[in-house]
C-alpha cells in the first residue's frame, strides 16, 4: 500500500470518526429535547432539538466526505 493509500485511508477513518461523534452529540441532545418536552418547557426542548438537528446535519457531511474518498479509492478517474 502506498502512502497515498495510506493517507486516504486514515481520512476516511477521520471522517466516520467525526461523523460517529456527531451522531452521539445529536442523540444526546434529542434525548434532552424529550426531557424538556415532557416537563412542558417547549422553548428548551426546540433549542436542544436545533442543535440535534445541527450534529445531525455535520454528521451527514462527514458521511458524504468519506464516501467521496471511498469512491475515489475504488473508482479511480481514467
């Protein structure tokens, strides 16, 4: 394996790393909007569910980018 090889790799590892991350940020934060929404303080629950809706948005990106290597690696340009 080159070191191009090598480096690719290790970014596609970065990027589902970071997209894992943001998956549990988003998780906590629509576990709190619940939390929020059962005691009746709506303005809370909205405000942790646009940040779950942010990490969730992130997450995406990162899952884009690393599928964008993956098919650079295994689909080369001609």
């Amino acid at each position: 394996m080159t070191q191009a090889q090598k480096d690719q790799e290790s970014t596609q590892q970065q990027h589902h790393e970071k997209a894992a991350e943001h998956h549990e940020q988003a998780a906590k934060h629509h576990k709190e909007a619940v939390k929020h929404h059962e005691s009746g303080d709506e303005k809370t629950a909205a405000h942790h569910a646009h940040i779950a809706h942010g990490h969730s948005a992130q997450a995406t990106e990162q899952e884009t980018e690393a599928s964008k290597k993956y098919a650079e690696k295994h689909n080369p340009k001609k």
